[in-house]
C-alpha cells in the first residue's frame, strides 16, 4: 500500500488528508497528523472519501471519454479530445467574431484548483477580451471579499484557526459551523473545554448544532443581522466600550459611523432582529469586554441582499473595540467551497483581476496585460453568475463554457437558468461527473479528473496553501482542468490572434503556478518566496510569504497598518436593509436553505453513499410544530412549496429548533428527489425553483437565506 498526501475537496477548513493507494485504486484515506487545517481529524465526508472514488463508484458516475450532440434532444456521441477541443475553438471563435468577446461566458467553481482558475481566468479576460468569467463562488463569499476590502482595504482574512485557541468570546453569525465546518468546531469545542471563561454567542434564525453550544442564542429575523451589529456598536458607545485609542490611531470614518448608529437604540434593534433589548447588550457587552473575540461568519452574512453591509458593520465591530490583530481576535469569514479563496487569488470573479487587483482600476489592468503579454485587459465588467445566465437568458451571451459546476440546480430561480441553458447556441460542460442536472444542456461534454487524480494547489479560509496531489492516474479519458483550458486556449489561439506564440505554455500544473506567483509580487498576498520546492518540503503555507520570508503570516494587521491608501482600517456606514422580498399574506413563511451535516452540494459524490444518508435520509421541509398543527399539517405529509417563482412537493417535518413562521430546507436535493414546477408551468426541480436572485448590489451576491413562500397541503388524486 501508498499513500499520498492531498488535501480534502469538500469545504474551506482544508484538511489535509493521506490517500492509500494499492496499484491504481484508490482503497483508503486518513487524516494528515501533520497537516495544520486538522492534524490528522476527518469529519464524517473526507473520512468516506475513498468509498466515492471506487471502480464501481466510477463506472456509474464519471464521465469519461468527450461528448457531443448534434442536437440538444439527440444522444451524446463520442469524439476524440483534437476534434472537440477544434470543434468547440471554432464555435467560440464564430460567435466572437459575429457577435464580438461579450457574447460568450465562463462560468467556473470554487472546487477548480488555483491553476485551474489561473487558466480560465487568463483564457478569458486576456486571450479573448471578456470579463465574462464568474464563479459558484459568487454564491458563498463575494460579500465577505466586498466587506473586506470596503473595510480593511484588501479581501484578506485577518484571523487563523489557532486564533480559536487564543479567543476569550467567540461570535458565530449566520454560521453553522458544526455542520458546515466540521473539523474546525471540534477544535472550538476542544478550546472551549480548555477555556472555561469563553463566552459563546450565536446569531442565527435558527438554533443549530452550532447554537446548542451557545452561553447566549439570538434568534434574530432573517436579513437583519446589520441591524443587531449597529445596534451593539450603540450601546458600546453608550456604555463607554470602545477602544477610543484604536480608533483614533488606526481607522478612518467613525464619527459618520456614530452618528448612523444612533437610531440603534436597543428597543428599536430589539423590534427589528426579533431579540430582547437585554440579550443585545450582553452580547456587546461580552463581545467589547471578554477579551480577545473572534467572530466567525459565513453564508448568513453572505447570502443576502444586505450580504457587503452585513460584512463591514461586523468589521466595524472589530476595529471599534480594537479587536483585530492579536491572538484571538479578529473577523474571520469560513469559505465553504475548498478553493474560493485560491479563486479569488487569481481574480477568477467578473470584477477581478490577479493577484487581487481590482478591474475598475487602468494600473492594474495595465499590469494585468503586462505579465500576461497581452496588448490590454478590457475595462467593461463582466456579468456576475446572476447577470451571466440572465443575459444568456435574453438571448446576449450565446456561448457559454461551465466548469466543475452544476447551475441547473445550484444557481437561484432555476426557470430563469433553464431559460439560459437551451437558449444558448452552444454549451460546452466541463465535468467529472455525468450524473450533473447540468450535463443533460451541454453541446460538448468534456470530462474532467477528480480528487485523487488532479495536481496542483488549494487555499482554506485561514490562507493556508496546500498541495492537491494525484494517486492514481486519469481515468479513462479524462484530462484535468487546466489541461482543457490549456489546450482550448490554444486551438482558439491560431483563430483569435494567428501567428502570435502561445500566452498558454503549460506543460504541468508547476509552471502555471510559478506565473501566478510571479503575480502576487508586491501585492497582499504576496507570496513570490513560495516555491513549489517549498510547498514540498515545508507542507502547507499561509500568505502573505514574500520573497526571503521562511515562513507566512498566521495574522494580519498586528502593526495597526491596512493596505489603503492612508493606511487605515475605513469604517463603513452603510445602512441596514430588509429583505428584497418580505413576508406577506399570500407569502407569509421565510424559506432559508442551507447545507446538511453529511453531503456535499448536488450530492454527485456523497449521494452515492448510503451511510451518508444516515443523518438525514430524505429531502424534506422543516417547519415549526405550531404552524404545522396550525395548518392541520401531521408528520410526513406532502406539502406544495410555494414562492412567486415557482412550487416545488416536499414532506414537512416538524423542527422547533425554527421560529414561527420560518423554514428550513436542504439545499443538496436535485431533480430525482424534490419535482416541480415553475409559475408558467415548465417542469423543475430542487429547492432553487423558488429561490429569489435579488442580489446585493455591491457583491452581486444572491439571497439565498430567504425566500417568501406559502405552504399547502398537497391533495392526493
Ligand atoms: Fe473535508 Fe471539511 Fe470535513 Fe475537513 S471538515 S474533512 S475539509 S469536509
């Protein structure tokens, strides 16, 4: 027996795993013991990996050999890599040269390894000169890269895990970590154990596993967390709880700040979240006056209409009470994919460039072309994964390529996706898997390696680099991602920009890696003394690690200076606002969805798992027992799920972990378990039949978290 040491591909702890190996099969898997992210923990999906990556796992889910059909009704046939590669450059370049670069889309996934991302990135914005490139990531964490940078002046998260060690009051918001980010909460109840002073607040519209280990749960309305944040921050200024200090010598904007906050007053954010004015202030009180406080935050802040202001007032939080930069504190966004933030890195958003140069800014874009070797990246944004399918939708993009991603049933108001997907003249889907609601749109199906297969780098929520490393060989005939976009890069290269030498010299993952690090050169990130030798030598590193550096930095801002022009840390004084859809009569329940302990988004790798079904078997709608017996409704019973979008029939389940008047429903379920329908009639399926994508303006980043739907019992025929 081998083993190989990679890194988990499910959620953003990044944990690092050793993959046994007997010949090309892949038979086992353990935790690193000496990976950082874990030290050698599994939670109950990477411990299972090895049984997802099996022959017969294999033969029944993996696509393996290139696709094509000849109409979109017809049964794919097989071709070779040359002539779907060649037949796919020049439909690209037929529709570019029609319609120009802004009538094709890519639209790529935050499980791609950095080098993937590198590739499409520069394929797009500097081989054909569209920023059409976005990704699933759009859907998790653009908020936190927006509050971030409004902030703190760089999308850099300013906290490590070990910051969980050190923390004398940790802030959960919108976070069910215990479920979401497993391995890292048995660390924090590990810390909790050994610190018998730490406070625990959770904020959350439900009480989740997470909230179970809360000293104090504020069971607050759905999209109003900004609110209970400025409402903390007015009676920490009421109370004298702020670090005048801090602020006067570190940060920009607070007396806007105070004078926004002073509407706060408790009883008015007490009626607004839905909370008792008395629970507000224990929670500021703890949070300015425990000690160092770490908040910890994910798709609750993110999802939402409200997602970049919801970001910054927690930051505000942060650098009113000074805490930030010391062991222990700081805001701390979890990333839920395995590689958003590597993504991110890269530029690989519609409003990015690498190395976390902003589009909107000539310099960057200048310096951009300049280490690509193109004549200039273009200037009009790109169209955010909500915008992109729209705009497929209405007929403006024509082409789009997918990457390791599955928008027919992860994307919100699936008519709206669906609408896009058959409108589009040409759809190329690159994928692992061919079990994908995606697969059945695509013109051309290329099929991608997977975990245990691919080469190259990831990046986890504390910007810690690991190694993704293959055990065994490509299956069949699959190619890696960076290969495929290589390789069409190149056979859109001759048709684009004839007799010009290649932008695309890849032999291996390496060389597209040295290019992005050469990148990073005087940026935050900075990571121009990582060498790939290193990353092999030492294990996994955390960014910045400039050149001459022989180690990153596990925190950032601990000398007070943040990466703004002044050097000051910018408070934000953006204002609360309510969902874009409330409670009405005819709507009057608030659908939040979310991820299960035990899967795996579309379920195309866990879902063919029995034990993973042993935590939760079966979709299903979670509602509160009196609004169940309200509507006459008993366990199990079908029910129509209705939003103004669409309906889709579930069973309904009661949960009193769930305020009145709100639902939960998994968001893993696709088309063979949740059917149904759009408001014209087509025929849908999963959760995202009825989500809204209203996004928030500034991060362009979907409201996942609520949806106004009615309930009705189904009437069996
Ligand atoms: Fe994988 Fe996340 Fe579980 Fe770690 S916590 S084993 S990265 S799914």
């Amino acid at each position: 027996m081998a083993e190989t040491r990679s890194t988990c591909p499910y959620c953003g702890v990044g944990c690092g795993v050793l993959i046994q190996t007997e010949g090309a099969q892949i038979t086992g898997v353990r935790g690193d013991p000496d990976h950082p992210a874990n030290f050698g923990k599994l939670c109950s999906k990477g411990s299972t990996l090895h049984l997802t990556a099996t022959q017969s796992v294999a033969e029944q889910t993996r696509l393996m050999h290139p696709l094509q059909r000849q109409r979109r009704d017809a049964a794919p046939e097989g071709l070779s890599w040359d002539s779907a590669l060649g037949t796919a450059a020049e439909r690209f370049a037929s529709i570019i040269g029609q319609h120009g670069p802004d009538a094709v889309g890519f639209y790529v996934s935050g499980q791609l390894l950095t080098e993937d991302y590198y590739v499409f990135n520069k394929l797009a914005k500097g081989l054909i000169g569209t920023n059409n490139i976005d990704t699933n990531s759009r859907l998790c964490m653009s908020s936190a890269v927006a509050g971030y940078k409004l902030t703190l002046g760089a999308d850099a998260p300013p906290a490590c895990y070990d910051d969980v060690n050190h923390a004398n009051c940790l802030f959960f918001v919108g976070s069910n970590a215990a479920w979401a980010h497993p391995v890292l909460f048995r660390r924090i109840e590990e810390a909790r154990a050994a610190n018998p002073a730490m406070k625990v607040i959770v904020a959350d519209p439900r009480r989740t596993d997470t909230a179970e280990m809360a000293d104090l749960f504020l069971p607050l309305q759905p999209g109003t967390d900004t609110m209970l944040f400025h409402g903390m921050l007015h009676t920490m200024l009421w109370e004298g709880w702020i670090d005048a200090d801090y602020i006067e010598r570190h940060t920009t904007g607070f007396a806007e700040l105070k004078t926004l906050v002073r509407e706060a007053t408790p009883e008015h954010t007490a009626q607004i979240c839905g909370l008792r004015k008395e629970d507000i202030r224990q929670a500021a009180q703890w949070f300015a006056q425990s000690g160092p406080t770490l908040s910890l935050y994910c798709q609750g802040l993110n999802q939402s209409v409200n997602g970049t202001a919801k970001n910054a007032a927690l930051i505000n939080l942060h650098l009113a009470t000074g805490q930030i930069g010391k062991p222990g504190a700081g805001p701390f966004s979890l990333t839920g994919q395995p590689n958003a933030m590597g993504g991110r890195e890269v530029g690989g958003l519609a409003n990015l460039l690498s190395a976390h140069r902003d589009l909107s800014n000539p310099a960057h874009r200048a310096e951009v072309a300049a280490l690509w070797g193109v004549e200039s990246v273009p200037a009009q944004p790109g169209k955010t994964a909500i915008e992109m399918f729209q705009a497929a939708a209405d007929g403006e993009i024509k082409a789009l390529w997918i990457a390791c991603t599955n928008p027919a049933q992860s994307l919100p108001n699936q008519s709206t996706v669906r609408r896009a997907l058959e409108r589009a003249e040409y759809v190329v889907v690159q994928e692992a898997f061919a079990t994908t609601a995606t697969c059945a749109f695509a013109d051309l199906l290329l099929p991608a390696t997977t975990w245990g297969e691919k080469e190259g780098t990831v990046t986890n929520s504390e910007r810690r680099i690991s190694r993704v490393r293959p055990a065994v060989p490509p299956p069949g005939n699959t190619r890696h991602d960076w290969q495929i976009a290589t390789q069409f890069a190149q056979c859109l290269e001759p048709l684009l920009r004839p007799g010009q030498p290649t932008l695309f010299p890849y032999a291996k993952a390496q060389d597209i890696w040295n290019e992005h690090r050469e990148s990073t050169r005087g940026r935050d990130l900075d990571i121009t003394g990582l060498s790939w030798t290193m990353l092999e030598d030492n294990g996994p590193q955390q960014w910045p690690l400039k050149e001459g550096a022989q180690q990153g930095k596990a925190r950032l801002y601990e000398d007070g200076q943040f990466p703004t022009p002044d050097g000051r840390a910018r408070f934000s004084a953006l204002t609360w606002q309510p969902v874009a859809e409330p409670r009405t009569a005819r709507f009057p329940f608030s659908l939040n969805t979310g991820r299960l302990r035990d899967q795996w988004h579309g379920m195309s790798r866990t879902g063919q798992l029995g034990r993973l079904f042993g935590h939760v078997p079966e979709p299903c709608l979670q509602m509160h027992p009196q609004d169940m017996a309200r509507r006459a409704l008993g366990e199990g019973d079908l029910v129509h799920i209705t939003s103004p979008r669409g309906t889709i029939i579930a069973p309904v389940q009661a949960d009193d972990s769930l305020a009145l008047s709100q639902l939960f429903m998994a968001l893993h379920w696709g088309g063979e378990y949740l059917s149904g329908k759009s408001s014209t009639g087509e025929r849908l399926a999963g959760v995202n039949t009825l989500t809204n994508p209203a996004f928030c303006p500034l991060s362009k980043q979907p409201e996942f978290k609520h949806t106004a739907v009615k309930v009705l019992k189904a009437e069996l025929p």
